[in-house]
C-alpha cells in the first residue's frame, strides 16, 4: 500500500513476540529489515546496512534487541528512533526485574522512548505498568514485562504510524542507566550479608537462564539458591 512511512525493525530471536511485532508493523509501515538478534550479539546485522544504501527511514524501531543501535544508524530515522524497554522509568539499564523486587515494588513497566546516544536516557513517549504480584520472581515478572512490551510497541507503533510523529509524555526517567558491571557487582553475596537480604537477592534473581546470586571464593563462583 502506498503512503505507508518506511521503517527499520530491530527485533530479538523470542520467536513467539518477534513474529507478533513484525506482523502488525507490516500493516502500518514499510518495513525495510527487520533482523533478529540473539542476546549475545553485539553488533547490527548486515541487512541494516543493505536497507540503508537506498536512503534513510521514517522510523528506527528496536524492539526487545539487544543490540546497542549506534548513532550512525539512529540518525538516519527522519522521524524518530524509538526504543522499547521492558521496565518502566524508575529501572533504566540492565537488571530491572531484579532491583524492582529487591526493593519490593508494588509495580512494574515498559517504557518506550526516543534513543539517545546513551542507553535508556532518551525522552518518553509512553509507559505502561502493571501490579507486581506477591508470588513473583524474576522469571514471572520478566515474562510478564516482555508481553506487555508488546501491548506497548501495538500502541506506539499505531501512533507513529497515524501522527507521523513522536508526542513526548512528560515523564523523565529517575536515575541514570544500570550498566551490566554494576549489575553483577550487586549480585555479589558478601561474607556477613543478613539471612533475609540473601533471601530478598534469590527471589529476584530467580530465572533459569541466568545467573543468580553468587558468593564467590578463591576466585570460584557459588550460586545461592532457594530451598525447594
């Protein structure tokens, strides 16, 4: 269909929220690529690259990429470049889910925003909570953050696509971005930590595909687990 503005989708290798993004933003835009990248890639796939010889795009979309989108790529978004982060604006960075029930949060976000040449900092367009219920860990909470980024990206991507520009909410993010060092450096159990610190630090780092918290000896990590 003619009219429709360009696009560039990044997407993760979450088969089942990809092929949902994607689907529905065939329907608003052109979309020019829309690689996926697996949690441990660094580094953009060459089809971005392809795309852009033939010019730049209305909008830069990352949804759930890990990939940092460098300011190359970021400016060539004639409209906007808007990043969908699976924690609301208090929790920007890395470890979300986890600081958000370790500091025992009544509840819990995603946030779309404009990107910036620093992580989780750019102004925002859009934050959508939900409760954080008594029996979460971090597994639960994370699984219900990603699909509600998808509910997040249907309502954005519509906007973007309808307005043909990105309206600012007002809200502003509450501290700097968490980086992955500090991240693991608080997922460290120290000699002397209080019982229920340690207990407060499994439950929020409970996830199977993860690394929990650790006490590390001799230079040999532990993992600190909950009794079943």
């Amino acid at each position: 269909m003619e009219g429709k503005p360009s696009c560039i989708l990044l997407l993760s290798n979450d088969a089942a929220l990809a092929d949902a993004a994607e689907s529905y933003a065939h329907r608003l835009f052109d979309v020019l690529c829309a690689p996926r990248s697996e949690r441990s890639q660094k580094v953009l796939d060459s089809s971005v690259s392809q795309a852009l010889e033939h010019g730049p795009a209305d909008f830069v979309l990352n949804f759930l990429s890990p990939v940092i989108v460098p300011q190359a790529v970021l400016g060539v978004a004639r409209i906007a470049a808007v990043n969908f982060h699976p924690a609301p604006p208090k929790w920007p960075g890395v470890g979300s889910a986890s600081f958000a029930l370790y500091e025992e949060d009544q509840s819990f976000g995603v946030t779309a925003h404009l990107m910036a040449a620093k992580v989780d900092s750019g102004p925002i367009l859009k934050t959508l909570r939900f409760p954080i219920l008594p029996d979460d860990d971090c597994e639960l909470l994370w699984s219900r953050a990603l699909h509600h980024a998808l509910t997040l990206f249907y309502d954005v991507a519509f906007e973007l696509a309808a307005n043909g520009q990105a309206r600012l909410s007002g809200e502003t993010w509450e501290r700097p971005a968490i980086t992955r060092k500090q991240f693991e450096q608080w997922m460290r159990i120290l000699p002397g930590t209080p019982v229920e610190e340690i207990r407060r630090k499994v439950r929020a780092l409970r996830h199977p595909q993860f690394q929990g918290p650790f006490m590390e000896v001799a230079g040999v990590r532990f993992a600190a687990q909950a009794a079943a």
